[in-house]
C-alpha cells in the first residue's frame, strides 16, 4: 500500500525569512502561500511537462540499466534547476526531490533498490559552490523511497570543465576517467539508484554506471528531474 507523503512545513527560521523574501513559485515568481512547502504555485505544478514513460531503456546509455525522467526540459524548469544549482536555495532541491518523487510514484512497480548515489561533483567544485544540488536532491527523494544515499562511494576525481559547455564529442572525452568508487565492497552486487538534475546526452550518467559495474555492482538505474528531447 502506498504511503501519503508530506513534505516539511517551513521552519521557523524560514518563515521569518520568508517576511523579508516572500515565497515565490520557482517557475512563474508569482507569490506562494506563507506556509507553502513546494517552491511551485498550482497551476505551474499542473502544467509541468511530464515525461510519463517510466523507466525506460536508452540507446545512448549503454551502461544505464534504465533511465526514469520525471520532466521534459523547457525554459521554466530551465531556470529553476538554474537557481537550485547556482543559488543556494535547500527548498529547491527539496521540491526538485518531491517532484521526482511523486512521478515515480505513479510507476506500478519499483526496482527493489539497496541505495540511492547522487551524480558527485568534485570536492573543489562541491566547495566552491557550498553544496552539491544532485546529492541534496537524492538526500530528499531518499526520505520519500526510504531508501539510503550515500553520497561518498562514488566520487569525481578530477576537475572538469562544465560538460554544457561543450561539444557532444567533446564531452565523452573530458569526463573520461573523471569517477571512481572508494568501497568496491559497499557495491558489489548491488541494485543502485543514480540522481542527477538533467540528462542533456547522457554522458556522465553512463560513465558514473560504467565505473560502477567495473567495480561489481548488479544493476544501475538512473532518475533525473528533466531529460532534453532530442
Ligand atoms: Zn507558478
């Protein structure tokens, strides 16, 4: 039986922030309610582009099991994945964990997962930003899936370039190499669960999958917020 699902109202904290910044939905700016839990209005929330198509197979992900994708990408979901990744904003990631949420609820069955990796970001980077936005986001969906993130084992180790800036063939080769797993033990043989925002090509979600069967892992899925059509 499925469960209900609520979010954490704000806090107090964030309510006497919200008196200075009011609430506002993270697509249209339109004001939200004082105790609103989702960054998002309703009728922004109802006309979000749906994917619908469940976890599917994907010719240019060999490595991905099965990729699920909540969302097409459009310009609203553009810039709000924008502000979750550049200001730092935890209500974001937190709607952003939800909504992914709440479209693979909609899937009659579930892969049986042992845990749940966020896309890693390099810890030069992680430190430059404060956070990294794929971890806070699987950190929320793990609360609704009760399923654990760890967000240690599978790391980047290299500094790369921001793979949007970049040519297609281009972006093979700047992250090749770029990922490791530090506890071979911790995944051999498990059903894993990949976070990521937005699945542009494919790339990096591939190679994170790559590593991770190299290193003994049993299947690896993949969920992003929004995929580009192509
Ligand atoms: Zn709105």
């Amino acid at each position: 039986m499925k469960q209900e699902v609520r979010l954490e109202p704000p806090s107090l904290l964030e309510r006497v922030i919200r008196l200075v910044y009011p609430a506002k939905c993270m697509i249209c700016d339109s004001l939200l309610r004082e105790e609103a839990s989702l960054m998002l209005c309703e009728s922004c929330h109802t006309l979000l582009p749906r994917c619908e198509k469940g976890f599917v197979k994907m010719p240019s992900m060999p490595y991905i099991h099965q990729l699920f994708a909540a969302y097409y990408y459009d310009e609203g979901l553009d810039s709000a994945i924008h502000a979750m990744k550049f200001n730092h904003q935890p209500r974001l990631s937190e709607t952003f964990g939800y909504l992914l949420y709440e479209e693979m609820d909609k899937v009659s069955y579930l892969p049986d997962w042992d845990m749940i990796l966020p896309v890693p970001m390099h810890r030069r980077k992680k430190r430059e930003r404060g956070y990294n936005q794929s971890e806070l986001m699987a950190l929320s969906l793990s609360r609704h899936l009760k399923i654990p993130v760890y967000s240690d084992l599978l790391i980047k180790t290299r500094y790369t370039r921001p793979q949007s800036s970049l040519k297609r063939e281009e972006r093979l080769m700047n992250l090749e190499g770029a990922f490791d797993v530090v506890n071979d033990t911790a995944i051999a043989g498990k059903n894993i669960l990949l976070i990521d925002d937005v699945s542009t090509t494919g790339t990096t979600l591939n190679l994170c999958a790559k590593i991770l069967y190299e290193k003994g892992a049993a299947f690896v899925y993949a969920a992003v917020i929004a995929i580009v059509e192509k």
